[in-house]
C-alpha cells in the first residue's frame, strides 16, 4: 500500500471515529460547557463539520486551479456567530460524513502527482494537496483529544479511538 493510500484511508475513517466518539451521548451532555468560552461537544462537531468543508474546498481548489488562494477563517467567530451552541449534532455528523466520503472519491480518482500540486494559505503559505489530507486528518485527531476529555468531565468516558497515531 503506498503512503497516499494509506492516508487516503486514514482520512475516510474519520466520520466513523467521530461517531464512535459521540456514540450515547444525551443532548444535554452533547451541550454542556466545561467552562465559560470553552465549547461543547455539540459545538466541537459542528467545528469540525464546517472546518472539513472548508478543507474540501481547498482540496478542490488545489486539484482544479492553478496554484489557488486558500483562505483562513476564524473558528471562533464562526462558532459564535453561527450560534452553533444550537446545531444539531446529528446535523453537524451528517454533513462531516458526507463531505468525507465526497472528498475520499475525489482523492482516490488523483495521481502521485497531482498530491504535489500547491495553493497558498492566507496564513501558513505554500501548500500541497497531500499536506492539506494530512492537515484534516491529524485536525480530527486533535480534536477528539478534547472531546474524549470532555467525555470523561461528563462521567460518559469511553475507550479513545483516533484515525491517526497520536504521538
């Protein structure tokens, strides 16, 4: 198995991590907030859907465009603004799961070649398609971090499952 392959399919078990991680949770826990300006678990999923959307923007962008800008955007506005303490949480795995499995299909129809392709990051500068799957896959992993451990404030811990190894 070559190493895009694999990160390819590191990528796609992603929706299934998430919901692994969510799995019995009650509404009312999806929602608490450990503290004030911390976010809940409701808004930590809504985060990660938008934030794989943009991502799947971007994949697009390097894929189709010649060397495209790639915008950033601030989690934090978006998350308040968006009211996203009020998303649905099923929603919000929905769209994470759709959008990983449209953008799986794209990545196994590329070649070597077009990982290397580039766009630019309005904050981080160059990139290559390849750094942007690796980008969105360790996003995840970091993330589950804290929702394992919100879990575990809640009394709700189970057993953290990542799609990437954790060092």
């Amino acid at each position: 198995m070559s190493a895009i392959t694999a990160l390819i399919d590191r990528y796609a078990i992603g929706p299934a991590t998430l919901e692994y991680a969510v799995y019995g949770l009650t509404d009312e826990e999806a929602r608490a907030r450990p503290g004030p300006g911390l976010w809940s678990i409701a808004e930590l999923v809504a985060h990660l859907a938008d934030s794989d959307a943009v991502g799947g923007d971007r994949i697009k962008r390097i894929l189709a465009e010649p060397e495209p800008t790639l915008l950033a955007y601030d989690e934090t506005a978006w998350n308040d603004r968006l009211k996203m303490q009020e998303s649905s949480l099923e929603d919000a795995l929905a769209l994470f799961r759709a959008n990983r499995r449209w953008i799986e299909q794209v990545l196994r129809r590329c070649d070597e070649a077009d990982f290397k392709r580039r766009g630019t990051h309005t904050e981080k500068g160059s990139v290559t398609l390849a750094d942007q799957v690796v980008t969105y896959v360790t996003h995840l992993d970091y993330h589950l971090k804290f929702l394992y451990a919100k879990r575990a404030n809640l009394r709700t811990a189970i057993q953290p499952r990542y799609s990437y190894p954790i060092v």
